[in-house]
C-alpha cells in the first residue's frame, strides 16, 4: 500500500517522512522516519519512537546539505555528524531538498538575531507560574546596572587623563614665565584647571565605590545562587543513584518471583564467549547486555572419584599411561608448589633491590563521566580523546607486562614431564592476567608510536620483557618475554572498544603464544570480553565473559575455558571460571573450576560418563574426580592499595623510575608522570601536546610514503592527502561486511565508495598491517604509513599459522651499551 505523499513544505512547517538512511556495511540503508522542526532534523526507527527514543539530531544551522544524485543526499555539520540519506524518488528527495534548505535560512536567521539580542543584553520576560523567568530578568537588569556603571568609570578615566594633562601644561609653562603681570594669569589658570582635576578625580572615586559596592552586593546573592544550584545537582544525582538501585532491587525481586521463558534469555550468550556474532549488531541494538543474561546450564558436572581410585596406583581408568597414578602422586607434589610458599623454588632468587611500596595517592577531582561519554556511543573509544581523569598511571603496554605477576606458573610448567598437566599450569596463567582487573576501573593510557616499556626482572625473578607499540592505526602492541627457566611468552595486542550507553565493552584481538624449550611446546589462546559496567549511574563494576581455547599445537591437547558472565539467577558465585583438559582424541583428563579474581583449583578425572538431559535438552558430561588441588590464588593488595588506584604490588613498581631505560620508555612519558604526581591539569596539557606531536609526525611519514611510491607526473599534494578518504575517521571505523561484525560501523557511518587513488581501493581497517588485534588478525595498512617497528618484525607462525610480530632481538644489548641512537624522539 503506497503512503500519502506529503504536501510540498512552507517555511515554519514541520516536514515528516521515511528516509533510507546509510547505517554500515552489513545492513546498508535502513528505512527511518525523519522529523524536521525547529531548525532540527531527527531520526527515529519507527514513529511509534517518536514520544521517547531519538536516534540522532542535527542541527540544520550549522549543516553543509549536498545533493549526489537523481535520489541521494547527504546532510553534514562538519564532520561531527553525516548523514547519507535516500528518497524514494527525485520528486521526494526535491521535496526534501526545499524543507531543509528553507528550514536551515530560518534557523541562520534566528541564530543572528538571537546572537545580536544577546549582545544588547534585554531582560527576558519573565513566565507566568516560572521563576527561571524572574530570575533571567532580575540577571539582566543587574548587568545592565554593572555597565552603565562601568561606561562611567570609562567617561570619568577620560576626563582625568583629559584635566590632567591640562593641568600638567600649566604648571610647566608656571616654571618658565617671568614675575610680573603675567603671573596672576597664569596662577589663575593653574587652579582652575587644579580643581577641574580634582571635581573629576572626586566623580571617579564615587563611581568606582558605586560600582565596587553594587558588584560585592550582588557578588553575594550570585555566589548563594550558584550554591543553590549546585547543591540540586548534587541531589539530582543522589536520586538517579537511588532511583537505578530501586530498579535493580525491584528487577531483582520480580525476576526472583517469575519463571521466565527461555525465549528471554539473551540471545548473547548463544554465542560462543557471550559475544554477540558477527553482523547481529548496531549501535541501535539494545539487547546486548551481558548482565541480563539467563543462566547457562553446565556443560558438565563433577562428582567425586569412587574410592578405589585413590587407594590403587594402577590405570583402572583407562586413561593413557602419560597420566597414570604412577606419575600422579610426583606431579600433585609439583602441583602443590603453587600453593606452598617455603617451598625451595621461591628461594632460588632473592631481590636485588627494593622496590617502591607507595605511589602518590590519587585527587579527588570530580568529573561527570556521563558528560564525556554520551557522546561516544556507538563509537570507537580509541578515537575520541579522553582526558586523563578517566585514566590510570600506567600504559597499555605496562598493562600487558603485569600479565606477568604470577609467572611462577610459567616456571613450574616448564617443569612438568606431562603435557597435560603443563596445560593445567598454562590455563592457570591464562586465568590469573584477569585478577589485577576486578577493581581497575581506570583506562590506561594509549601508548605513542614507537613507545616501549622493559620489565627487566632476570635477577629477581628470572626473566624479562619488552614491549613496544608496533602500529598506531590500528593501535597494537607487541609484547615479548623470556625465561632463564626454558618458558617464552608472547603475543600482539589491540583492544577494540564500543560504548553501548549502560557499558562499555572491551573485545581483545589476536592470540597469546607461550613456547617450552624443553619440550617444545607451542601454546597458544585469546582473551575473552571485558564489559565495565554502570557507566552512567552508580558505581562502575567490571566482569569477564566469553570462552577460551587454550591450544598444544605440538601434541593436540586442548583447555576449553568459560568465563561465566554475571547473571541475577546464577546461584553459583560471580566471576567463576570452569574448564576441561582432554587430549587430541577429545577424552578429559583435569577439571579446572574457581573464579578469575580469587584462586583456581584443579582434579584429575578418573571416569567420565554421560548423564541427564540439561534444562535446555543438553546432555552433560558427569566427571569423577579426585579431589580437587590449588593451582593459583591471588595475592593480596598492598594495604592502602583503594587510595592508589587499586594496584598490585608490581603495578605499584612498573612506573618507577630506572636508569638505562630507552628513552622512548614509558615511564619516561611525562604526561603520565605528571598524572601520577597528582598534576592532572598539567597532564592533560602535556597530553594534548603529545597528541599533536604525534599527528604531525604520522603526516610526514605518510607524505614520504605517498612520494616513495607516486611516479612524478602522479605526485600527491598535501592537501589531496589530507582530504583522502585513507585520512577520513570515517574509512578509519568503516568496514567490510564479510570480515567484521556490526559493532566495528556505526550508523554515522558513510557508505563508502571506492575512490581512485594511488593506493588502490580502501582496505578494510580492522585488517590493517600491524594489527590491532591482541593477537594475529593479518591485516593491510589504510594508512600510507611506511612506519617499521624498531624491535620487532612481522612474521608468519608455522604452528598456529598466525601472522604477528615477533621480537628480532637488539633491545638488550642497545641498553648494556648504552647506546639508543635509533630510538625515535616522541616525547
């Protein structure tokens, strides 16, 4: 059934319609309906949405609106907003082309007068049953009186220089005339221009005390309003905190009362990990929302070992002789080293120095978060700055060395005879990189181009790393560390962020290698979602979600890992952790359980069988076990550790000073000392100024790159290049349908039209060279960037067949020579 058309727009008209609006790569143009009125133009999904859900606005006044073809148009204020629209026909999208064009001449026009009334500063009329109105009135009769009083401080400064002046003249001619008739004059002159300066210099005085005692009058009555103002604030927002615990209670309660079908259950967690599946959302899916989820059934359960098995030292299990009871009760005594602290492996190395116990204690100053990030949804946080309020003393890239805290798990894996049971240890530092992150709500800072970070700890505990960021778009990180106990760890990290309104989801990219000389095993895995929570009202709250495979590509063994996400009917404990050991042939041999931010025990399976039929239909795996030993448990926090931004006792150590260091080295960053100084308005200043440095930075390389690479009659300028589409943000966050899901575009995204160029089509940017992935995603430069990391070099892994950069060696010996004339000069 076709629609009514609408009838050709007047100016003052409020114009309504549908409109295909550009929406991403996956879904293309969407059908919306539009509102035009009062100078602005909003979209809505549907027009039952109009009473409550806006999609976006745009204000006409300050629009650029340009016509494409027959049927397209694009709306833009400048790059903040773009809109790629499409009528139906030429007839309705001139239809609109007239609404907008005579809509944004009213909406200039009022924006003048308004402009040239507020510089004339007229009372507002007050409202009838308002006293905003009174109050603007009483404000502007106030400042009327203030410049009256000030035009005349003005007139009387004139006058005073004027009579001054005057009366300067006089008594320099005074000086010089004879005694005798012309005297009388002249004295004459003096005291009249004397008193003329003195009447004058009397009025400025007055109007100076006039002007000082109606400013400290009104000073007062401003100062208390302000006060008032604030004050409701403060308990506007102390209501919305008690109003969004209410609805938690509430929501809590009725879920506690109602059995719900399983079709309310988040269609999230259907997928592997908790991540919503490629292509299943947009920056206007509302559903995806870790918290609301259902609880997941148990894919097994364990039950203990019948008695037998712990008494008999023979394979009644059938298990294979690699884990039989013979090596068992030698690999629980090396398992039980995680726990027991005298133990003679803890007193192989001793501290070579002391290390820092305290850092400042972090301000006080407010910030209204919600200020900043409701303009970010939807989008990538890596590309809005944010000011270092939000953030923690530390880099990305000492975020990625604190992986490293319990790296005694690396050094007793190196130990074991078993591959199976060195999975164990493996799954155990897979779980322990998350337990610094259960109260470090603090964003770290995005590390520079070129910025490294060194955790030299091979005398103290035997090994050391390097960090360096190998790529700033996407921005990834390469991390590399070695062991004198025959472990090497390394991966490539980028975090890929979206703002969803009520949280922030944080998805990690690429893979994780850890290498045993020994026994050349290669293993590998990813990370899972980091979802922070409460970002407008209440207190922010982290969990982890989604599933881990932890991979031997040497022999095949497998540890499958689940991260529950937090759920108001699980009646198991938050942030729990459970997974399964099995072989190349998929049989199960240890049972890992425990949660991400406390400790992880471990049992060894005797049988397994499968029993009944789950919630869902699904059949689960009954395990029996032996009884279950501890692999890892957390350490404590340094006492004070809530005033200090929640760190570790060796996040405390990784921004100490230290002697030798590169000089691209973190801790030799100064926006993020001063930010650990307690000197945050400094921080941010110097911040900005990095920032700047580095963009023009960038601009030079790709300058040289488009000229290494354009014969001479093809020569780019520098303004084609800064005008590229590979410049946009836009291509930046754009990308293709088949390799990135719906959450890497957003609805402001343009379609993108490939443009001939020197460099060919538009790559997708989540493929781009360098990676920004945490591990391996083999991407092509959008940047024409001819930028090689200094410590690292790509290169492409046999046993994962995963491309990554990998540590080429240098950085060591540059240091013990002191010699770093190759570092790049970025702070």
């Amino acid at each position: 059934m076709s629609e009514p058309k609408p009838p050709t727009p007047t100016p003052g008209d409020t114009y309504k319609g549908w409109l295909f609006k550009w929406t991403n790569y996956i879904k293309g143009y969407q059908r919306r309906w539009f509102v035009l009125s009062n100078g602005l133009l909003s979209y809505y999904r549907t027009q039952a949405e109009m009473g409550h859900t806006c999609r976006g606005t745009i204000n006409l006044a300050t629009a650029n609106i340009a016509v494409e073809d027959s049927c397209n148009f694009v709306i833009s204020n400048g790059g903040a907003q773009t809109y790629h629209l499409k009528a139906n026909s030429e007839v309705e999208r001139q239809r609109w082309i007239t609404a907008l064009e005579l809509a944004k001449a009213k909406a200039v026009r009022m924006q003048a007068e308004s402009d040239d009334s507020g510089d004339d500063c007229p009372a507002v009329p007050p409202t009838s049953g308002q006293g905003g109105g009174c109050r603007n009135s009483e404000v502007q009769s106030t400042l009327r009186t203030l410049n009256s009083k000030v035009e005349d401080l003005t007139t009387c400064n004139d006058l005073i220089v004027k009579h001054g002046s005057a009366l300067q003249r006089s008594l320099s001619e005074l000086e010089g005339i004879r005694v005798g008739g012309e005297m009388g004059e002249k004295i004459r002159q003096v005291t009249e221009r004397a008193t003329l300066f003195r009447i004058t210099s009397n009025a400025m005085i007055n109007a100076c005390r006039d002007f000082l005692s109606l400013a400290q009058s009104h000073s007062k009555r401003w100062q208390k309003a302000l006060q008032v103002e604030r004050d409701q604030r403060i308990r506007l927002e102390e209501t919305l905190e008690q109003l969004a615990k209410q609805h938690n209670h509430l929501e809590r309660a009725f879920r506690g009362a109602t059995v719900l079908p399983p079709s309310f259950s988040n269609p999230a967690l259907g997928n592997k990990g908790g991540v919503p599946g490629k292509g299943d959302a947009s920056d206007e899916d509302d559903d995806n929302e870790f918290f609301d989820a259902m609880e997941d059934p148990a894919e097994f359960i364990t039950v203990p070992a019948d008695p037998k098995y712990h008494r008999s030292g023979s394979n009644v299990s059938g298990i294979s002789n690699e884990t039989g009871m013979d090596d068992q009760s030698v690999n629980f005594d090396e398992l039980s080293l995680a726990s027991n602290p005298e133990s003679p492996q803890s007193l192989e190395l001793e501290p070579v120095r002391q290390r820092r116990t305290r850092i400042p204690d972090k301000p006080n100053y407010y910030l209204n978060l919600w200020s900043i990030m409701k303009n970010c949804i939807g989008k990538e946080l890596s590309k809005i700055p944010m000011p270092v309020n939000f953030n923690e003393p530390l880099s990305m890239l000492q975020r990625l060395s604190e992986d490293l805290e319990y790296y005694e798990l690396l050094d007793k894996a190196a130990k074991c005879q078993s591959s199976l049971e060195q999975m164990c240890y493996v799954a155990a530092f897979t779980v322990s990189s998350y337990s610094t992150t259960v109260h470090r709500t603090g964003k770290p800072f995005n590390p520079l181009l070129g910025e490294t970070f060194e955790l030299d700890r091979l005398k103290e505990c035997g090994y050391r790393s390097l960090c360096e960021q190998v790529s700033h778009h996407p921005p990834a990180a390469a991390h590399h560390a070695i062991s004198e106990k025959g472990w090497t760890l390394r991966q490539e990290i980028t975090l890929a962020s979206k703002f969803r309104g009520k949280y922030l989801s944080i998805m990690p990219l690429g893979s994780i290698q850890c290498l045993f000389e020994k026994s050349n095993n290669h293993y590998s895995w990813k990370k899972v979602t980091t979802t922070v929570h409460n970002i407008i009202v209440g207190k922010l709250w982290i969990d982890q979600s989604g599933e881990i495979d932890v991979v031997n590509h040497k022999t095949g063994d497998r540890c499958h890992l689940k991260f529950a996400p937090y759920s108001y009917f699980s009646r198991d404990v938050p942030r729990k952790v459970t997974g399964v050991v099995t072989d190349k042939d998929g049989k199960a041999h240890y049972v890992l359980s425990g949660t991400w931010d406390e400790k992880m025990e471990f049992s060894r399976v005797m049988q397994s069988s499968k029993g009944e039929n789950g919630t869902e239909g699904k059949q689960r795996t009954v395990y029996q076990t032996l009884k279950a030993k501890e692999i890892w448990k957390k350490n404590p926090l340094p006492e004070g550790a809530e005033n200090m931004y929640y760190f570790s006792s060796l996040a405390l150590t990784l921004n100490e000073p230290e002697e030798g260091v590169a000089p691209t080295d973190s801790r030799k960053r100064p926006d993020q000392r001063l930010m650990e100084d307690g000197r945050w308005d400094e921080a941010n200043a110097e911040k900005q100024r990095l920032e700047e440095k580095q963009r023009t930075t960038r601009r030079e390389r790709e300058r040289e790159a488009v000229k290494a690479v354009s014969p001479p009659e093809e020569a780019v300028t520098e303004d084609s290049i800064n005008d590229s589409p590979l410049k946009t943000d836009a291509v930046e966050t754009g990308t293709e349908a088949n390799e990135v899901s719906d959450e890497t575009d957003t609805e402001d995204s343009p379609p993108h039209t490939p443009v001939a160029s020197p460099y060919g089509p538009s790559p997708n940017p989540y493929l781009m060279e360098g990676k920004e992935g945490p591990y391996g995603a083999q991407v092509k430069s959008a940047h024409q960037d001819n930028y090689q990391a200094l410590w690292f070099e790509k290169l492409d892994d046999s046993a994962s067949g995963e491309t990554l950069h990998v540590y080429k060696g240098g950085y060591w010996e540059a240091k013990e020579q002191g010699s770093w004339d190759m570092c790049a000069d970025i702070f």
